[in-house]
C-alpha cells in the first residue's frame, strides 16, 4: 500500500529507487544458536576479535590526541574491559553453555552489566556504563568485518535509497562512490553537516521524518522529494509516472543552465561579482571547474581526517593540498584549517563526554589544544603553497587571541621549514570565519590582523537563534532572515568594505538563490557555495542590479518587524 511521510526537505531534486534499510546501530546483532562442533570456532572468533581490539586500541594511543589525559584514562578503561572476567569470561561462558553466537554472547552481558550499572547510585561509576557499550560496539563491529561505513548494494535498473536513522557526514561522504540516488533519515537539521554533503553531491534527501527507518521495508520502491520534503513510499504507477516526468523536466532544466558556465557573474550594472565553491575532499574540486567556478572558497579539510582509524601524516595532507591548488591553476584556493568536532567528529574521539559538543572543543579551539597535529597541517599547507593561490582560512573565531596564537604557529612552521630548506610561499592571505555573534561583534578589531573574512552563516544563526543545526526538534527556528541575523551579516559585510578587506559567505545562505539579491544589496561581492549551485546563483546575479538592491536593503535593515522585514526581502 502506498502511503508519503513529511520531513525535512534538506537537498533538492528527485530520488526514486529502492529502499536500502542501514542500521547503525550495531547492537542489534543477529541471534542464533551455533551447532555443538562450531563452539570452538565462536569462541576463537571471540578471541580474536578481542585481539584486534586490543591492537586498534594501542594504535590510539598513539594518536596525537592520546596526550589529553581523558583520552589516555579511556584507553585504559577500555583495555582494562577488554580482560574484565564480569564482561568477557561471562560471554564465553553464554558461548560454551548455551552455544549463543559471539555478538549475541557479548550484547547479552552487556545489557545484563547495563542494567547492574543503572542500580547504581555513585554517578561516576553509573557513566562508566557507556564504556561497557562502546567497547562492545568496537568488538561487534569487529566481529562483523564491519568496514567503517556504511556498506552499499549494487543494483541495475532504478538506484539505491538509504534509509536511516541517522547518518554521519562521514557515511554520506562514501555514497559518492557507491552511486546512491538518495537518502531519507528519521533524525537531522537542515544545515548538519550531512545535509551539506548531500547538497554538494547534489543527492536528493528528506531528513527529520521520525520513524522512517520503522514504516519502510528493505526493497520497497521509495520516492524521495528533497524539494518539498516528502517521501512516497510504493508509489502507484500513475504516480510513479508523474515524478518520472517531473524527474526528467528537472534535468532538462539543469542542463539549460549548463549555457551559464561560460558567462561571467557580473550584475546588470556591471558589478563582477566572484562565485567560488565549498568543497570537502580534493576530488570535488572537479566538480568546482565543470561549474567555472571562480576559485574554491572553502575547503573543509576535516574531511580529510573523518571515517577513518589513522589520521592523515604530513605527506598525505600535503598531496591532498596540492592537487586542488593544481588543479585551479590561478585561482585562489581557500583551505580551512581543521574544523573538528560537534557533527564532525574523529574516530576514536566520539569517546570525549560533552554536554555542549557544538560549544565544546571544536574547529580553532581543538586545533590550539593539540599543536602536534596543528602544526602538522600547517606544515603540509606551507608546503603546498608553492603550488597555487593559497588563502588560509581559521574555523570559529571568538578571541583576538586566537588569531594571535594561529599567527604564532604559521611563524614557527615557517622558522622549522626554513631551516629545513624547505620552500613556501612567504605571502599566505590569512582569513577568519565569522560564525560567532562575539567574532561578529569584533570585525573592526579583527580586520587589523587578518588579510579576509569569510561569514559562516550555518554556525553564526546557530549560535545566534542558540538552536543546535542538526536537531530536527527546532529546525522551525532555523531562521537566516531572523533580524539579528541580518544585522550581523549586514554589519560584518559593511565594515570589511570599510577597512577593505575582502569578505565572502561560505554558509549554506549563499548558494540558496533566495538570498542572493539580498546579499548584494548588503555589498557581498564574493559567495562560496557548493559547485551544483553556482550556475542557479549566476542566473540570479546576471538579473539583479547591485546599485539599486544596495538601497533596498539599506531601507529594509530600518525595520524591526520580522514579518515586514520577510515581506521587504520577499519582494526584492
Ligand atoms: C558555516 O558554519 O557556515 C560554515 C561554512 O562552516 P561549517 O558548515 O563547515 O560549520
Ligand atoms: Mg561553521
């Protein structure tokens, strides 16, 4: 029977194929009884994945961050539980007596300690409940040859849909190569990190649909409308037809916008105005010169560093760095320093407990906390700026420290590059992201010290409204034309142009073509956005008059009354 499910539309176009159902949560495992002669196998198998856990954790340890000491204790903690009798004899113990499979051996303890630590009254030792499962995710997941992502079907004919709870950006990244046609998920916000991977992969994809994962069956033929938010789940062929149709219109007009490549983004009154792309990997930078896109804008180099178990050295940063510089010759390439941590966390340091993760040790903050791995990024981009037009951009601002001490690292990689006869481009545009309302505030101080500024309006409204990007529970006040957010990206672009210092919008708000005439008119003369949205913007941008918006605009900041203020952007 068919029925359609609301959510979120996050990534626009049109999906349809066949639903394939993820679970990410690896505790639910598979039960079943193995035969009398298999018991040794299982318990061998337990054994070694046990082995291999010990091994993944003592690589950990060497990770940079291992030097944190709460990392280090989790270590312990873990390798500690990985001989505790109560957790591993015990599952054995399921697998001798009642001949249970190893996983369902190791979930049942689990959720038997589980239950034991819940009695609990000290807090501490009620929390360590949580080391139990993770260690026990880590051996499943083991068990399971589980490769770290999100494994994909093949099919002929009508593509893939994953359908999950919830994905990570990391997982999204990896549907690039496994030709998904779309994704619909039961939690997510509108400008998480997953839903920007989705946009930049041009992947139709509807999130915050609640109990999707539940109502939908593996194979079912699913309708993903990203544009109005909507999945249709067994189409009737009457249906089906119709989205084929409107499926295919779509194409025909992208195609037609294919004729702007070529055609400079200039206003009508002559206003040049620079489109660059966001990209995540090297390879988008593909994407990036089949749309001619002025120079890339934002790198988002954690990407780079997610979804996987050994963090990338020196050299591999510095490959990476270097074929996107190479491949926009005599264009600037903005790469971002690591923006870790919130949606966008490494391997192995989920583990870190954080009430706030999104206020927490993130972006700059992690980067100053662990200069070891700082000073390895600065190094491999030092060194690939001899291959381009570098910018250098710093993630979330909040402090003139801040700035001072990123200042400080470039100088001393540069001092160990000198000696080492190393070259570098001497000349690195040092650039902000103001996506703090405190980084906002403090435009007039931080343009003294950095050569760009680029607004990060996905964080800033977050920060700003004080509602967290990626819950689906307040995406309604997600609201980009909220006053105070247009007061802060007004005032941030007017004083850049004041002191003469280039300024662009990296944040989703600049690839969504209803905010292109309203950014003009604030005197934006650079956005960044992902490659699939260029030639849209382009189309807005050959229309629209700089001059006369820039009056608009200046009449509309007057005005306090949100709904007026919605009305006046509405009819620019
Ligand atoms: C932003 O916050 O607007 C931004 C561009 O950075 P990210 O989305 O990677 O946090
Ligand atoms: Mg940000």
């Amino acid at each position: 029977m068919s029925f359609t499910i609301h959510g979120l539309p996050v990534s626009q176009g049109i999906a349809i194929g066949h639903a394939q159902l993820v679970s990410h949560a690896l505790l639910e495992v598979h039960h079943y009884v193995v035969t009398p002669r298999a018991v040794a196998k299982e318990l061998e198998r337990l054994n070694e994945a046990i082995a291999a856990v010990g091994a993944e954790l003592n690589l950990l340890r060497k990770a940079p961050s291992a030097t944190h000491s709460e990392v280090s204790v989790f270590i312990d903690l873990q390798q500690m539980l990985l001989q505790d009798p109560m957790l591993i004899d015990a599952a054995r113990e399921h697998i001798n007596t009642r001949r249970c499979n190893a996983e369902w051996a190791l979930v049942q303890q689990m959720d038997l300690l589980v239950e034991q630590f819940d009695t609990i009254d000290d807090p501490y030792l009620r929390e360590r409940k949580a080391d139990v499962v993770q260690l026990v995710e880590r051996l499943v997941k083991n068990l399971l040859g589980h490769p770290g992502y999100v494994p994909m079907r093949r099919r002929e004919g009508l593509g893939t849909i994953v359908v999950a709870h919830d994905l990570s950006p990391a997982d999204t990244i990896h549907f690039k190569d496994a030709q998904i046609a779309g994704f619909a998920t039961d939690v997510g916000g509108a400008t998480s990190h997953t839903a920007i991977v989705a946009r930049s992969l041009a992947l139709p994809a509807v999130v915050g649909l609640h109990h999707v994962r539940h109502v939908v069956n593996d194979d079912d033929i699913l309708i993903i409308d990203g544009t109005r938010g909507v999945v249709i789940v067994a189409p009737d062929s009457r249906v089906l037809e119709e989205y084929q149709l409107r499926k295919s219109q779509l194409e025909i007009e992208r195609s037609k916008l294919k004729r702007l490549r070529s055609a400079p983004a200039a206003t009508l009154d002559g206003e040049r105005i620079q489109l660059c792309a966001n990209i995540e990997l090297p390879r988008d930078t593909q994407a990036a010169k089949l749309n001619e896109a002025d120079g890339i804008g934002l790198f988002r180099t954690e990407f780079l560093f997610m979804g996987r178990d050994e963090l990338p050295d020196e050299d591999e940063q510095f490959e990476a760095y270097r074929s996107v510089l190479k491949g926009l010759p005599g264009r600037p390439v903005t790469i971002r320093t690591l923006d870790i941590g919130a949606d966008k966390a490494l391997r192995g340091m989920e583990t870190r407990c954080e009430a706030n993760p999104a206020l927490g040790l993130r972006a700059i903050r992690f980067s100053l906390a662990e200069p070891k791995m700082f000073r390895t990024q600065l190094r491999a981009l030092l060194r690939a700026s001899v291959y381009g037009q570098l910018k250098i951009l710093v993630p979330m601002l909040s402090t003139l420290t801040e700035i001072k001490q990123t200042l400080a690292a470039i100088e001393r990689a540069k001092t160990e590059l000198r000696a080492e006869k190393v070259k570098f481009a001497e000349a690195i545009p040092l650039g902000g992201m103001i996506e703090i309302p405190a980084a906002a505030l403090s435009v007039n101080l931080f343009v003294r010290y950095l050569q760009f500024l680029s607004i990060g309006t996905n964080d800033l409204i977050q920060y700003t409204l004080a509602i967290d990007r990626t819950d689906e529970a307040v995406t309604h006040l997600y609201d980009p034309w909220h006053p105070a957010i247009l007061l802060l990206v007004y005032r941030t672009i007017q004083a850049s142009v004041r002191a003469g210092v280039p300024v662009s919008v990296c944040g989703e708000m600049a690839g969504e073509t209803a905010n292109t005439r309203l950014l003009l008119g604030m005197g934006l003369r650079e956005f960044s956005m992902h490659p699939a949205q260029i030639l849209e913007v382009k189309q807005e941008i050959l229309r629209a008059d700089a001059a006369e918006l820039s009056a608009r605009v200046a009449k509309l900041m007057k005005l306090d009354d949100p709904e007026r203020v919605r009305d006046a952007i509405g009819r620019l």
